[in-house]
C-alpha cells in the first residue's frame, strides 16, 4: 500500500498575488499530495479560473511542487521527491450554472467539488442549514457530471489527540477503508478573518464562538502518522488513512 501523506484540502489566500512556496511546509519522506482549495461560494467560473491560472502557473515554476493531473503525475512526483498538487472547489457556485464548466474546471486540475458549502445553493442544502434538504434536481445533475468527468465529491476538519478522537470515531463508524484527513488548514489568519469579514453571511457564530480557529499545521500533520503508531494502530491501516484511501479512490475516479 502508498506510504503517501495526501491532505484533500488546504487553503492558500485566494488571491491571484499568492505565494506557493509555503506548500512545501507539508513535505514528508513517503511522498505528499495536497488538494489546494481555489474558490467557494461568493466566487465565480471567472475568478476561480484566474485563481486557478496562477497556482498552476507559479506550481509549475516551483522546483519542490508538481501538478499532478493524472496518478502517473503523482507517482512521478513523488518519487522526484516533490509534493504533487491538485485542486478544490467548496462550492459549485463557480460552475455559473453551466454544467460544461465542471470539464472545463477537471482541464485545469480540479479534482474535488462540494456541492454546497455551509448554506443553500442550486445545488442543495449547506451543512449549516438547519434543515437538510438533500440536493435538488440540479444538484444530481451536477453529482452525474462530476461522476462523469471523474471529480471526487468532497469532504468539509487542531491537536493531534483531537485529530485522532475524530478518526477513531470515523473508523469505528464506516470502516478504516473509507478514512481520510482534510486538515483545512488556511496559510494566512489575517486572510481568512478577513474573508469572515467579507462574508459574514456564509459563516456561523461556531467559526467564532470557543475563540480564534485553531488550525492544524503542516508541520504536525506529518507526524500524525507516528502519533497514530503510538496509540497502537496497525501500519496499514496508517498508510491507508493517511493518504492510500484517497489514491485507491483517485484511481477509480480520476480520468487519465
């Protein structure tokens, strides 16, 4: 089984100023894949197209980051020693109701799409809506087409031991096979304080509520490994949830 550590989404400022280099925080000895999140739901195909042209452009600059359109991409990455990146999308708000533009998106390494994010859209209910009303006709149109074009349908997750108490319950719910981390880790607090400011709408009193949101960093998501080794997990099923549940899925889903 891959040794490798894949984090399904992280978050740079999404600006098309950003800097990439702070990626190379998540580096790991077994081979990293990060899923970079270029846009959500106040964001159109326009702004994550140009959010995603200069990821793309700046990763493909980079001597320690590689895109990684395919798992042949990634394994050569990998065994370059380079951290291979794909992309996110927290909403399907930037497909502007045109259901070409998820193809249009998988063409510039998208390969993971909420639906919805924390409210309502075309698409269906958010995962703060009070009432669950599953997705609308529009949204199963828009699951077939991720299906199609081979996205993965997305998750929405600072201390280790919080970390494992989450997963141990995920494992002991579905299964350790269907387990995997999105750390949402967001680079800039400053960034990500303001984009609350700017969107008060979106977010929930539960993003401010206990205090300031403690992310997980790079630095201690690499070594959740070692942590989950001393609370007495078995090897593979470390590899698997750290990064081979996602490559086998990958391998299903994404199209070459």
């Amino acid at each position: 089984m891959t040794t490798l550590l894949w984090d399904q989404h992280t978050c740079l400022p999404l600006h098309t100023e950003t800097e990439i280099d702070p990626l190379t925080r998540y580096q790991y000895d077994g081979g990293t894949v990060l899923s970079v999140n270029a846009g959500y739901s106040p964001h159109s195909f326009n702004d994550a197209v140009a959010l995603l042209h200069h990821y793309r452009a700046a990763i493909d600059a980079h001597p320690g980051l590689d895109l990684a359109d395919t798992l042949d991409e990634v394994d050569a990455a990998t065994r370059a020693g380079r951290i291979a990146v794909v992309f996110d999308l927290e909403d399907s708000r930037p497909l502007d109701d045109d259901l070409e533009n998820v193809r249009n998106l998988a063409t510039l390494g998208v390969r993971t799409m909420l639906p919805t994010y924390n409210n309502a859209n075309r698409a269906g209910s958010g995962c703060l809506d009070r009432t669950d009303g599953g997705l609308t006709a529009w949204g199963h149109a828009v699951v077939a087409e991720l299906n199609a074009v081979g996205i993965f349908l997305g998750p929405n997750t600072p201390t280790l031991d919080a970390m494992t108490r989450h997963l141990e319950y995920a494992v002991e719910l579905v299964g350790v096979e269907h387990v995997g981390v999105s750390t949402d880790f967001s680079f800039d607090t400053a960034d990500f304080n303001d984009e609350l400011q700017r969107n008060p709408h979106l977010f929930n009193d539960s993003y401010t509520r206990w205090g300031p949101i403690q992310w997980m960093p790079p630095e201690t998501f690499v070594t959740l490994g070692e942590h989950l080794r001393g609370r007495g997990w078995r090897s593979r099923d470390i590899q698997a949830v750290l990064g081979g549940n996602f490559y086998r899925v990958a391998q299903r889903t994404w199209r070459t």
